[in-house]
C-alpha cells in the first residue's frame, strides 16, 4: 500500500518519543507534527534531519484502513494500547 496523498494521520494520531527538528522532546500522542503541512504533507519527507520512526513508517491497509478516518481511529487506538 502507498500513503494516501494529503492524508497525515501517521503525523498526528500517534506518539513520537524521538526528538523532531523543532520538538527537541517527541511529539504528543493527537498533536499535529509542526512539519505538517496545511495540505497534510510532510515538510521533512526524503530530508536528513526525518526522524528514523517517520522514515520506517510503512503504509498498510491494517493501521491505514479505508481512509484518512479510518487511520486516525486505528493508529489512535494503536497508540493507546502501546501507552498503557
């Protein structure tokens, strides 16, 4: 499966522990990433300074689903059975 264009959930949905250009301690579980933009397009894709748990991410229809809801909602509840 490839990303869903303009989607972004993987940048806003889940937590993300590892420093970000930016966001020197992680990115809270829910909270837009700031390198996301307006059309929910990552600004650090293909660039260095990417955190390698953004670059691993791969898009799979089992934490994606059908749409950009759908992610949300998965990777949402994904992140709160990781957290607990």
């Amino acid at each position: 499966m490839n990303c869903r264009e303009g989607c972004g959930a993987c940048c806003i949905a889940p937590s993300i522990s590892s420093p970000i250009p930016g966001m020197p301690k992680g990115k809270p579980a829910g909270e837009r990433c700031l390198h996301l933009s307006e059309v929910n397009l990552c600004g650090l894709f293909e660039k260095p300074e990417r955190p390698e748990v953004c670059g691993g991410f791969k898009a799979d229809v089992q934490v994606c689903g059908s749409d950009r809801d759908d992610a949300i909602r998965i990777l949402g509840w994904l992140e709160q059975l990781t957290a607990a």
